[in-house]
C-alpha cells in the first residue's frame, strides 16, 4: 500500500501556431503535491525535484 504519492507536475506554456497545431513551451517551473496534503506552490523545477525527494525520504523515516 501506497501511504504517500508525491507527485511534481511541470508547468508548460501553450503557443498556438498558424495551423492550429500547438507547442507545449517548458516554464521551468512546477507544483509538488502529495496525498498527505502537501502542496508546494509554484517553485522552480530543480527545487521541486528537491522538494519530493525530501518529502519522501521524510515520509519512509517517518515508518520506520
């Protein structure tokens, strides 16, 4: 069973060209989330890789 599920969702920017075809531009920017109630906000994507990865070392310390 699954206690937590941390989650980093990166933020992209639609461009719509001539066409109709779209490009999924990468901000660099992300939201951590998790099942326990954790919700980081908008960070950076470096500092959001960091934030799970604190989280879920927290979180497998925390069963032991």
């Amino acid at each position: 069973m699954v206690e937590h599920a941390t989650v980093i969702h990166g933020i992209t920017r639609d461009k719509t060209h001539q066409g109709g075809w779209v490009e999924h531009e990468p901000t660099g920017r992300a939201v951590v989330r998790c099942t326990c109630g954790l919700l980081s906000g908008i960070v950076a994507e470096t500092l959001a890789a960091q934030i799970a990865d604190d989280h879920r070392r927290t979180a497998a310390e925390a069963r032991v």
